[in-house]
C-alpha cells in the first residue's frame, strides 16, 4: 500500500488533518509513506514536517502551555510512533544504523513519553509501537538473541496491555520470517490467551480467531487448527439466528405466562438463556431487555426479582434500567402498591418522578397519606435536575394538597433560566444554502389518464416514482392518490392497491401516514385498510412482528385504531408462512414462533418453551447463570418478599454509594409505612440469608447488610416509630451484639420506638450523612446536626442550580 501511494503520487500537498484525530482509524499507512518519501530524499522526516497547517502553526510559537486539543494530540500520537516509522523507511532504503539496539531505544523512548503522558489511554502508540518494532527486526535481519530478547522482555512487561489484534499483526510478521518462528508462536499463544478473556460478541471473536489461525499458519498447522476450531465453536455454539431464536423464546414464554400459576423453574432456565444469547450479540440495543424481563414476570413475578437480583450482583445488563421495568410492570399488574416507585425512589433506576408522585396521590384517599407521598416523592427529586415541566408540575402538586414543599420555586426559577440559555444556544443562525437542483415527479402527469381504482395502473404509477431523484416520495404518492379519488372512492384506491403482488409492510406504513385523519370514520375505508393490513402481513409475513427489537409493523396503531384485530393478524401472518414454508431459512423460521404462539394455551406454550431452552442444554456450561436449576434457586412466594430480598443484597452490596441507596429505601418504606415488605426485609434479615437473591460464585457481606438496614430504620422511626414493630426481634438481637454500631443503632430504634411520631420536618435535605441526622428532637446534639444539615442543604442548593447535584 505505501509503495501504491508514493508511485501514484497520491501523497497530500498539506498534512491532513486525519493525524491530529483522537480517535481516528489507524494511520500507519500515512505515516510509513511519509517517512519513506523523505528517506528516498536522502532526509529524515521530522514532526513538523507533517504537521497540518494549524498545528504546525501552534507548534511554532514558543509557548508549550497554550496550546489546543489537536497540537497535543499529534504531539503524543504522531510524534510518539514517528521514529518508528523513520528507522523503518531508513531500513528499506538500505541505510541499517550501526547501532541498530540504539535507534530501537530512541524510538521506544519516544513511545514511552508520549504513553506515560496518556492519563486517559485514549492513544494507542504502544499498539502501533508493538507491531513496528516486530517490523524492523524483520526488515534488519535482527534476530539474534539479544535483539529479540529486548523486545520479549518489554512485551512481559506489558502483559495484558496489548490488543489482541496488535498481537495477531506481530505474529503475522514473526510468522513469515523462519528465524522469528519461536517468537511467532510466543506472540499466537498469547492473543489466544487474550481472546479467551475477551466480552466481544461472537462474530468479531470468530473473526479474531481466524485472523489469528492465518496468521500463524505458515509456522505450524497445527496451531492454526486449534484456532479455527475455536472460530468454528464459537460460531456453531449459538448460531447466526441468535436473536431470531431469542425472540421465539420469549413469544413462547408471553404465551406462557398464567396469572395464577408461577413457573419458577421455566423463567430461571429462560433467564440462564439470556445469559448465553446476550454474550453473543453485537450491540447491547439489539437485546430487547423490556420484553425480556416482562417474559420473566409473566412466568413468575418473585422468581424475576431474584434473577434481576443475581444480575445485579455479577454486573450482567443495567441493574437500574431492569429494576424499572420491573416495577412499573408490577404496578401496572396490581402486584405492587402505587407507592412502590416512590418507596424506592432513592435507587437510582431513572424513574418518572412526576408521574410517579401523582399515581401516588391518586391512590391514595388519605389527604395525610398524600402529602406523605408527595413530600417523599419530593425529597428525592429535589437532588437531581429536572425540566421546568416537571417542577411546574410538582409545585402545582403542592398548592393542589396543601403541602408546603421548600425551595420549590428555586427551583423552578433556575430550570426556566436554563431553559433560556439552551434556547438562545439553539437559535443558531446560518446563512441559507442555494437550491438544490433535483428531478421531483410532476403529480399532473404521473397520474395522468390513471384509474385510481385499477391496481395495474397504480402499480405502475408507483413504479415510475423511482426514475426521479431520491429520496423517492412514495408517501406523498399515497397523499396524491387520496386527494385525486375524493371522499366517496378512497376506499377504491385502498382496495386498488391491496391487489398489488408485492404488496409490503412498508408501503403499509407509507399508506397508513397518508390517510386523511377525516377519512377513518368512513365504514368502507376502514374495511379497505384490513384488507390492505391483511395482504401485507400475508406477503411479508416475516417483517408482520407484533412487538420487538426492529419491529416495523404498526401493530399498536392498527389493533388501537379498531381497524384489524389481533386474531386477524395471526392468521394472515400463518397464512404467509405456510405459502413460503419452503424457502424460509433458519431465522425465518423463528419468526413464525410469533404468530404459532398466540394460538397455543399456556400449558402447551409452556411446554413448547422448555422443549426450545432443552435444545440448547448441550451448549450450556456449568458456569452459564447459576448453574443448572435446583431447590435453592426457588424464589418467595409474593412479590413484596422477593423485593424485600432484592433491597437485603442491596444493604449488602460491597460498594458504599450501592448500600446509601438501600438504606435511604429503607428509610423511605419505614416512612411511608410499607409494612407487606417491612415484614418480609425483617423475616429476612433475621435469618440473614442472601439465598437465592446473590450470586452464589460471590460473597455476600452480611454484616454490612445489618449495619446498612438499622441505618434506614434508625432514620425512618424518627418519623413513623410504629412502622418499624416488624423488626422488634431483629433490633433486640442487634442491642446485644459486640458490633458497636450495630448496638448504637439498634438500641437508637428501639427507644424511637417509645415516641409518639413526630411531625414532619419541612427543612429536611437528603444531602450526604445528613439525612440521617434530621430529626425532630430539641436537645443540643441534634441542633448541632440540623446546623450540619443546613450547610449540606445550602451545598445541594447551589449545585442545583447549577445544573444537578
């Protein structure tokens, strides 16, 4: 490729831009030309040289200190790796230094400084180092022990810093030069190694394996076969249909799911499989989590907590995101409270705070308990920025219930003034760009002599809209259409082009945009438009998806709209399939699990589930999920008591901001008086066991559990002493224990608990240690932590303002 460029010329007048670039593609091609230019000039090539023209002009100034991004950034990135490329055109030319271990040491020292000075690791000069310093022992002929020695004592040490790509590049290059054999297979058996350890998705690992096995073929075969064996495993494991497959599972498990009947074991074995299919996907959106964890709560609501509890513990998805959906399905089922979003609100789970607060209150007959809600509800929103709207909302909330919320207007007046600055950011003016010249269809004479109620014709009319410029307006074509037939015959046009033989989903959606909103009440159009949604579910039968990841059929908008049922939908999809049965490859043939489950009972789902995770037993390791299922996987039986043990591993948790979290639900639960789950934490925490809510390859910290746990209920019996009567037994047993905090804290509750409950204290914050602090006792200690609070509020208070906390 250098040598492609520099016979053609093809070498910029002005350095470009592409070598001051932070996060650009690899730029070895460049620079290597480069530097070859220069040494066939009989010159050394010098950064300046290829500098572009504003950073060579920055590079000439005197001063170091001022300068931009993109000098920085060429300074470590090309100046770290130049002398690489310099002693490497200087070799081609036939010019080896003398001292050739000396030239290596001042390029490595090159590479060095510009890495050390790297805090980010945004550079990748050692990468491209590793690969040029392999080059130039193969170029000089440099392979005795002391040359070849330097380089393996630098590599160990950098073990595990280097790419397995960089690896695989340097084994090509060792690979094809006899005396660098034994290094080649050093270099191979290390980027295996380092692809064993790898999370990439299965296609960019099989392809690195192959990479890898043509790379060190020509020094053993062997070694080659193992790799692409390794390819051809991973590949076979799971399959090209992975998603495919995944989405039949879960239409099955939808099908199974049963109000009254938990099916544990079968939404265990489905979350195992989530596992396997979820490392071999390429990008984290393709994996539909929503219906994933709604499948889970179908089969058995309590047993889908203590998975997502298990997730959480081994990092596996966004534990906040999956807790969402988790509650907001429950809630929406009736299987939580409407307080249940705001009892948890201190889990940071990007909740709809707002909405939340007014489910809440509707909830609620109490005018006390409403307030109640809203001043929780408002506690935790107060930390966290949020849109004028919603703090519209929540002060109109307050007016409404008589509830006196502080700093409210605050903070309303500082989203409307940053409401303000992102607006005039956004008032851009630009100066307006000339015509575009383009071909657009001239709709007199497209439909010129065209029946509109003759499907040929339009077809044709349709296809004539191609031969202009794109993007070609093919809704427009449907407005057009509508408007020329009149009122009294756009149920002809519609019936016109349901005939058409290629009739897609897409030109559905083009359709269905272009209907007159005036139109739909019309009997005959919206009989035409099922015919219509019909014949397109039926042609294209694999893209008619009721629901997930890259559905593009209006499902919702036709079965909302009244104007085809679900049932009908079905069978026009089945009808489809079995025309095209024949020609239908793997994936495909998942798709038809969409349409086949929603005509089978939950029993016959269920078992056709079980029959589909058994089919891919054989590809399961012991160490997928939790191993296979057994009795101690079995989760509680109400939903309250799996979130009970959800929040007992939370308390737990070995990072602190994680147990803060817990302990403010806690605290919240306990105020809101919470006593389905109160009662289900303290049965729970007097046993102590995490089983089945942490993952049993993990320690779970039952100490920290407890100390967290009397925190949250030390802080709640301030304001609802009574709420915390569940765990009398638990407090007693914690009095006594040698942990000092324990017993501070245990016997703290115990004496709250004596107190009548005191009023609510407006001026509260939930700032750092001073929640817990702010109570409503008049004695000096607690005045000294009121004060503490005040400046933590009065810290939170202007970092709102400044945008969040």
């Amino acid at each position: 490729m250098t040598q492609v460029i520099l016979a053609q010329g093809d070498l910029p007048d002005k350095p470009p831009s592409d070598l001051t670039d932070r996060f650009g593609s690899d730029r070895s091609t460049l620079l290597r030309a480069y530097a070859l230019d220069a040494a066939l000039r009989g010159e050394a090539l010098s950064l300046l040289a290829i500098a572009p023209p504003d950073v060579r002009k920055d590079l000439e100034s005197k001063g170091s200190y001022s300068r931009n991004s993109d000098t920085v950034a060429f300074e470590r990135l090309t100046g770290g790796v130049l002398p690489w490329f310099v002693l490497g055109a200087e070799i081609a030319c036939g010019r080896i230094p003398s001292d050739l271990s000396k030239a290596v040491g001042d390029a490595l020292k090159a590479t060095t400084n510009a890495a050390s000075q790297d805090y980010q690791k945004l550079f990748n000069v050692e990468q491209v180092a590793a690969i040029e310093w392999t080059r130039t022992l193969r170029d000089a002929a440099a392979t005795d022990d002391s040359s070849v020695g330097s380089l393996r004592t630098w590599l160990a040490s950098k073990q595990g810093l280097l790419w397995p790509d960089t690896l695989t590049s340097m084994c090509r290059i060792a690979a094809r030069t006899k005396a660098l054999s034994e290094l080649a297979l050093e270099l191979a058996v290390a980027a295996y190694e380092s692809l064993e350890q790898s999370r990439e998705d299965a296609e960019a690992r099989t392809d690195a394996y192959q990479r890898l096995a043509r790379a060190v073929f020509p020094v053993s075969r062997s070694e080659a076969a193992v790799f692409f064996d390794r390819a051809v495993e991973i590949s076979s494991r799971i399959g090209d249909e992975n998603l495919d497959r995944w989405s039949a599972l879960l239409h099955l498990a939808e099908a199974s799911a049963e109000d009254n009947h938990a099916r544990p074991q079968s939404a265990y074995r489905l979350a195992r499989v989530a596992e396997l299919t979820y490392e071999y996907v390429a990008r984290d959106k393709h994996f539909d989590w929503r219906r994933t964890v709604e499948a889970l709560l179908g089969l058995c609501a309590p047993s889908a907590l203590t998975i997502l509890s298990r997730w959480r513990d081994r990092d596996f998805g966004s534990a906040e995101r999956l807790l969402r959906i988790a509650v907001y399905s429950l809630v929406r089922a009736g299987r939580l409270p409407a307080l249940a979003p705001i009892a948890l609100s201190a889990l940071n789970a990007d909740w709809d705070r707002l909405d939340d607060v007014k489910r809440a209150i509707e909830a609620e007959t109490d005018p006390d308990r409403r307030r109640l809600a809203l001043r929780v509800g408002y506690r935790y929103m107060r930390v966290d920025p949020h849109s004028e709207k919603t703090w519209a909302g929540v002060s109109e909330l307050g007016r409404t219930h008589g509830s006196d919320l502080p700093d409210v207007d605050r903070l309303l007046a500082a989203a409307r003034a940053t409401a303000a600055v992102e607006d005039s950011k956004s008032e851009t003016t630009c100066a307006p760009s000339g015509p575009v010249q383009r071909r657009d269809p001239d709709w007199d004479m497209l439909f010129a002599g065209v029946d509109l109620a003759n499907s040929e014709a339009l077809r044709q009319a349709y296809a004539e809209l191609r031969t202009f410029d794109p993007p070609y307006q093919l809704e427009e074509f449907y407005k057009q259409g509508f408007r020329r037939s009149g009122p009294g015959k756009v149920a002809e046009f519609v019936q016109a082009i349901a005939a058409w033989p290629d009739l897609g989903i897409f030109e559905l959606r083009y359709l269905l945009d272009a209907v007159p909103e005036s139109g739909l009440r019309l009997v005959s159009l919206r009989r035409a438009l099922r015919d219509v949604t019909l014949a397109a579910c039926r042609n294209n039968p694999q893209y008619a998806r009721r629901c997930g990841w890259g559905s593009i059929f209006p499902y919702k908008r036709l079965v909302g709209g009244s104007i085809v049922t679900d049932k009908e939908i079905v069978d026009a999809a089945l009808k489809g399939f079995t025309a095209q049965v024949a020609t239908l490859n793997a994936g495909e043939l998942f798709l038809l699990l969409d349409p086949l489950a929603s005509c089978l009972k939950t029993d016959e789902a269920d078992g056709v589930l079980n029959f589909g995770l058994d089919l891919l037993e054989d590809v399961l390791r012991p160490e997928d999920g939790d191993g296979p299922w057994h009795d101690g996987l079995t989760p509680p039986s109400s939903c309250w008591e799996a979130l009970a043990g959800y929040l007992w591993v939370a308390l737990g948790s070995p990072v602190a901001a994680k147990r803060w979290e817990a302990a403010h639900a806690v605290r919240a639960c306990v105020e809101l008086g919470w006593m389905d789950l109160l009662s289900a934490l303290a049965a729970r925490a007097s046993t102590g066991s995490a089983t089945p809510f942490a993952d049993q390859g993990l320690v779970f910290y039952e100490w920290h559990a407890r100390q967290w746990l009397l925190i949250g209920l030390a802080r709640g019996a301030l304001d609802q002493p009574a709420a915390v009567q569940p765990f009398v037994s638990f407090l007693t047993a914690s009095a006594i224990e040698e942990h000092a905090l324990l017993r501070h804290f245990a016997a703290q509750t115990l004496k709250e608990r004596k107190r009548p409950a005191r009023p609510p204290v407006i001026a509260e914050v939930v700032c750092g240690h001073s929640w817990f602090f702010a109570g409503g006792r008049d004695e000096p200690s607690f005045r000294a932590r009121c004060a503490l609070a005040c400046a933590c509020g009065a810290v939170a208070a202007q970092r709102s303002d400044a945008g969040g906390v």
